[in-house]
C-alpha cells in the first residue's frame, strides 16, 4: 500500500530521497522494523483477550507430565504473528507479485485451518480438534494451489518444474509431470513438521527465525540477476520481494519469541505452526530450493522422523513380541531429551545451535559445488 502510494510521489513529484522505497533492502529494513513492533504491541493485548476468555493450553496426557503445569497457559497466538506479518507485507511489498501472492494466500489460508483446529480444541472442547483429514486436506488445497501456479504460470516458463541440486554445479533436477504431486507433500510436510516442534517454549519460533534468516539471502540472490548467474543458481526475476515478506516474519517471529521465551506467556498454538511451517515449503517451492528442504529444516525434519520411527517400530514390535516397543523415551524427540533430564531451555538452545549450523551448511551449498 505505502509502496504505491511512494511510487506514485516519485512519478509525480519525483523528491529527492524518495527512490529509497524502490530499494528492496530498505524495504526489508521497514518490513522487519513494523512486523517486530506490531507483534510487540498486540502481543499483551491478544493476550489478554486470550486469557479473558479462557483460551489456554489443555492438559496433555499423553505429554510429559512435567508439562502438566502449563495447562491454562493461553494458546492461539498465532494470531499475533500473522497479522504482525500480513500488515508489513501489504505496506511494504509489491503486493501484485505472483510471489507475495502466493505468500500471503498461503499463509492465510493454513493459518485459518489451524485456526479452526486449536478452535474445536480449546474453544469447543474437541479432544482431537479438526478431524486429522479435513486439516489434511486443507493442506494439500493450499498444495495444489501454489504447484498449479507455478506450473501453468508464464512467469515460471522454462523452470517450471525444475529446481537446484545442491552442491552439484550445473545441475538441475526437473520433477516434470510429477511437480504439482511434490510440491502439495513438501507444504503439507512442512507445515505438520513445524507443528510437531512446537512443544516447548521458543522451539519452534526460534528455528523458524533461523532458517527465514537464511532463505532472505537465498531470495535475495534468486532474484539478482548478478548474484545468480555468480553463484550459478536458477535466476528468477521478481522473486526477490519474497524478502519482503520473510523480513516481515522475522520481525514479527522475534516479537512473539519476547513472549514466548521460557516460561511462556503464550503459545502459537495450530493457528501459528501450520502456518509458519506451510511459509517456509512454499518459500522454499518458490526460489526452487526444493532440496536444501531437509538441510535448511533439519531440525523440523528430525522431530518429524522421530515421529514416524517411533510409531512404526511400536506397531511393528507389538505385532512381533505382542507389546510395543518404543525408540525413543518419548516423541518427538525435544520429549525424549526432556525424559533423560535435559532442562527446557538447554534443549532449545541447543536445538537453536542445531538450526544455526544447518544454515550455515544450506547456505555453504551455494559455493560448495
């Protein structure tokens, strides 16, 4: 919004110092510096509103029971952190652009299914929420979605269905006819691996902050036309206003961080992790860094496999031995250092430190081939 209206000054009037605006690093700067500080004055006030009606965390039984003191702990404040995303985005960025588009129609759409899942949990008292195939298919919607776009789209002529192999100079890999099937698993993977990290206070918002810090470079340098061809990378014009919006969640990921710190004040609930998680597949599916995926997101990518071991070993034991078995102490797996003892917040600071040094290997990819 603010970004026509300082466009159209510049072709009216043409001030000097106006010209600033159409710099995408000074936008960024604004992006970031209105989503912090709007996540930081809403943040008391949602939630207050959340603790007004009753909106906090429901006892887990099946969690750790340490957790336990936690219940009644306001929850659905993601809330905070999408409408401290979306106001910069629409102030700062080129809101026609297919890429911020797809940001904000994504971001949206998941957080509105994650919404109405923490709803029917805390609100309506539904043990399991959204009934798990209906917030799957919401998942894969927003999946189709973003893969049509960017399939059938002029825009993507050419690089459609390919993206970079990592480490590997002048190698690309094209999923051809099956690119809209792989782009609807990496949204829905994402956005449930994410939601599977956040189980404990500033895990999984401070990975998140993390891995956008890296993928503002890996937009910045997609999107210029120098950097790309330096770095031998797919080039693709305009996807660099995508660093508007993730500058945009960062500042309003750290905002939230303040309150979410241990001991938190508020958690993210649904409404933010699918969210966030969705965010980050759909960046990743839109600068064709499809791969650096498990590397970028390792730490999402790890809770998520401790998961799935987990169950696959109990029922495959309980069908052998006839009782189940388990891996791990507990899943996911910040569960299963939290029963050997670790302390909450040494456990994710040492999952941060994690995130910090896949980052630095996912962004090391880029020369390393």
């Amino acid at each position: 919004m603010l970004y026509y209206f300082f466009e159209y000054i510049n072709k009216i009037f043409s001030p000097p110092g106006f010209r600033i605006f159409r710099f995408l690093t000074f936008r960024m700067a604004l992006a970031a510096i209105t989503g912090l500080f709007l996540s930081l004055y809403l943040g008391p006030r949602i939630i207050k509103i959340l603790q007004k009606h009753q909106i906090g965390e429901a006892k887990k039984i099946d969690g750790p029971k340490f957790h336990w003191s936690k219940a009644g702990t306001p929850t659905m404040g993601g809330i905070i952190i999408i409408i401290s995303v979306i106001v910069p985005v629409i102030l700062w960025a080129d809101v026609k652009s297919i890429y911020i588009i797809l940001m904000l129609a994504g971001t949206i759409w998941l957080s509105a299914v994650g919404f109405l899942d923490d709803y029917l949990k805390v609100v309506k008292k539904l043990p399991n929420g959204l009934i798990a195939r209906y917030k799957l298919l919401g998942q894969i919607l927003i999946g189709l979605l973003v893969g049509a776009v960017i399939y059938y789209s002029p825009q993507f002529a050419g690089v459609h269905s390919v993206t970079t192999v990592p480490f590997l100079k002048n190698v690309n890999f094209d999923f051809s006819f099956m690119y809209i099937p792989v782009v609807i698993f990496i949204v829905t993977a994402t956005s449930n691996a994410v939601n599977l990290t956040d189980g404990l206070d500033g895990l999984a918002i401070g990975i998140t902050v993390i891995v956008m810090l890296a993928l503002v470079f890996m937009s910045y340098v997609t999107g210029n036309a120098i950097y790309s061809n330096y770095l031998n990378i797919i080039f693709l014009p305009g996807s660099g206003e995508l660093t508007v919006y993730i500058a945009a969640l960062i500042g309003a990921s750290l905002g939230f961080l303040w309150f979410n710190s241990y001991p938190a004040q508020v958690f993210m609930g649904d409404t933010g992790s699918l969210a966030l998680g969705g965010a980050f597949g759909i960046l990743a599916v839109l600068i064709k860094k499809e791969l650096l995926i498990p590397i970028l997101g390792g730490v999402f990518f790890m809770e998520t496999i401790s998961v799935i071991m987990q169950r696959l070993y109990f029922k495959y034991t309980k069908k052998k031995y006839g009782e189940g078995r388990r891996i791990f102490k507990m899943a996911p797996m910040h569960h299963h250092f939290e029963m050997l003892g670790w302390p909450e917040p040494k456990i994710v600071i040492r999952f941060y430190i994690i995130a910090i040094i896949l980052a630095i290997v996912s962004l090391a990819s880029f020369k390393i081939r």
